[in-house]
C-alpha cells in the first residue's frame, strides 16, 4: 500500500507541472492564486508535501478539471489532451446553445475550437 501511496504522490507532482507548463504559469503565479508561498507550491511540484484535498480542489478549479483528474492521470501521456479535462455535466446544455447559433457563428466557434487545439498541441510537442 505504502507504494501506490508513493506512486500517487509522484503522479499528483508531475500532474501539477504538467497542468502549470500547459497553462504557462509561473510557479509565482499558481502560489498567489491560490494564496500559499512559491516555496510551499514547488514542494507540491516536487512531491516533498502533499496538497490538501481542499487545495487540490482549488487546484483543479483553477485548471478546470476535477481532483480526480489530478490523482489518477497520467498527464504526461501522447494522447493526454487537457482540453477533454472538461467537467461535461452541462455538455447538453452547451451543445443546445450551440445548436442555436446560427451557422456563421458555429463556423467561428469550431475555428477556435481549431485554434486552440493547434496550439495546445504546439505547447505538448515543446513541453515533451
């Protein structure tokens, strides 16, 4: 048991930086978001301290995925992609709003949607 503790705080580390470098945020910047010192916030990087439940809460707030997320993934993964870390409770609701648009905005909201995916994976192929 002791192990997989051992492996989770590991993957919980990297998971932080990696969830940092894609955002491209300073460890200055995440610490003050959420109120700690850099210092505290690379030990989570680092995995010498473990964050809260709590902090990983607000961790996860601040990328917008969920704690579980943050514990169980492999971020460092290819087929890793933060853009499906998405809560999809409202997908639906989202996709009827969609709908509504009308067809010159769908257009510009599937050429950001385009956008954003070249970049990000601009950004992993420079991170990996």
């Amino acid at each position: 048991m002791k192990s997989e503790m051992g492996g989770t705080n590991k993957r919980i580390a990297a998971n932080l930086v990696y969830l940092r470098h894609w955002r491209g945020y300073s460890q200055e910047a995440v610490a003050e978001a959420l109120g700690i010192t850099r210092v505290m916030y690379a030990f989570y990087e680092t995995g010498r301290n473990q964050p809260s439940m709590d902090r990983l809460d607000e961790i996860a707030k601040l990328y917008g995925i969920t704690v579980g997320m943050i514990i169980h993934r492999d971020m460092s993964g290819h087929h890793f992609s933060p853009l499906m870390l998405s809560d999809y409770d409202d997908i639906e609701e989202k996709l009827e709003k969609f709908k509504a648009l009308s067809l010159i905005s769908r257009r510009l909201v599937m050429e950001r949607i385009r956008t954003l995916l070249e970049v990000e994976t601009s950004l992993y192929e420079r991170l990996r």
